[in-house]
C-alpha cells in the first residue's frame, strides 16, 4: 500500500531518543498489559524458530475485551511479578534476541514514542513514563523546539481526532499559551506548572468554550506571569 505525504509536528528531541535496554534503572516490560496488534499476533502464532517458537505460543493470549481492535488484538502474559514472560533475566527482550527488532509488535517499536494525527497532522512526542525519555525532554537547558516538515509515516497514527475550525482554533491557542508559559524562565517550573494548573481547572469550568471566553481566560494569566513578584506570592501559599 502506498503511503501518502503528511504535514509533521515534531520536538527536536524526539530523534535524540534511544533505548538503553538493560541499562535503564525501569523496565517498559512490566507493570502494565502489552497489547499485541493483529497482524503480529498472526505472525507469531505462526513462528517456527524452534529457540523461541513454544515459549512465545505459550505466553501470548487474545484479546477477549469489548474494546479489541487491531492493536490491541492480543496481549503478553504477565509473571507473578505483572512482568512480561518475555523478559530475560538480564532485562532484555527475547523476542527481539532470538527473531531481531523487525519482529517486534507495535506497542514495543514505538514506546515510549507516540504518534497522533489532529486535523491532519502528524505530531509525534515522548512518553515521560519512560527514564530515558525524561532525561532527554527535562534535561534540555535551551528548551522545547518543534520541526514542521513533510514526509511519510510507515507507523499510522494510534490517535486521530478531528476538530471543528473554532476548536482548532482554540486548540491551537491554548497549546500555544501553555508551550510559551513552560518555556518562560522568568519563573520556577513549579510556579510555572501552577499558573497551568489553574488555567486548566478554569478551562475546565468554563460554561461555554468560545475563543473569546479561552481568549480573555489567556490573557488573564499572561498578566498573572507577568508579576515579577508571582514565585514570592506562591511560595507563601
């Protein structure tokens, strides 16, 4: 199938990403249900590598959920300590030692990245559950940058929201404001992730979300920002 050409958002740092594997102080195989999509879920069921082929027919299950769709049509079993009966004893993936990185399901190519479409748009991100990813995002003293390019995704997207002219609009707005009040160093990051905590809770409570109303809800807290005195008046809260 050919893929068409997308309009992409996408931070700077998202190509410095890299897994650690054992390395990392975590692990991304356990804690949680790893879903398996459809199409690696056949191919497993199918493998014949006889290194791995019973284990992996052992402990990969279907998706019996309300809710199953083609990327989370399977799932891995978990051991009595929630990890993923893939995982080595040295932390590693067996899948991807005995089959390669190509043979691993969706969820594990692609975490801790995640890839939406808005309006059309591809933006890609890093998954802050992820140490390694942490480190590269929070640990960029010239701050947060995006990259607007065009090219081919061979990941589809696994969000895809479509907004009327106005919510994009105030999608835009808002995203704009907040990106620019996380970049503003005139404040602690604390004091700067309360002004976005109070914006938001006010957001929420709107009765009615037009741009004027998100416009004025704005501009109030770009004049609260702008108190050289802010930090002082919070720390004595």
């Amino acid at each position: 199938m050919t893929r068409k050409s997308s309009h992409r958002l996408i931070p700077t740092y998202f190509v410095k990403f890299k897994c650690i594997g054992g390395k990392c102080e975590d692990t991304c195989c356990a804690g949680w249900q790893i879903d398996i999509d459809k199409k690696t879920f056949k191919k497993y069921k199918n493998e014949t590598n006889p290194n791995i082929k019973d284990t992996l027919h052992q402990n990969i299950k279907r998706n019996r959920s309300n809710t199953v769709n083609d990327f989370n049509y399977g799932q891995f079993k978990l051991d009595e300590n929630n990890c993923c009966t893939m995982l080595t004893n040295d932390g590693l993936c067996s899948i991807q030692k005995d089959l390669g990185e190509q043979s691993l399901c969706r969820t594990c190519t692609i975490y801790p990245r995640e890839i939406s479409e808005v309006n059309g748009i591809i933006e890609k991100s890093l998954l802050l559950s992820c140490p390694e990813a942490a480190r590269i995002v929070l640990n960029r003293p010239e701050g947060i940058d995006f990259i607007e390019d065009e090219g081919t995704e061979l990941i589809s997207p696994t969000l895809i929201y479509h907004q009327t002219e106005e919510e994009n609009t105030i999608f835009w707005k808002i995203r704009i404001f907040m990106i620019d009040t996380l970049q503003n160093r005139q404040h602690s990051l604390e004091t700067r992730l309360l002004i976005l905590s109070m914006f938001l809770q006010k957001y929420i409570n709107l009765e009615k979300k037009t741009y004027t109303q998100v416009d004025d809800l704005i501009k109030h807290y770009i004049n609260f920002l702008n108190n050289s005195n802010l930090g002082e008046a919070f720390a004595n809260m």
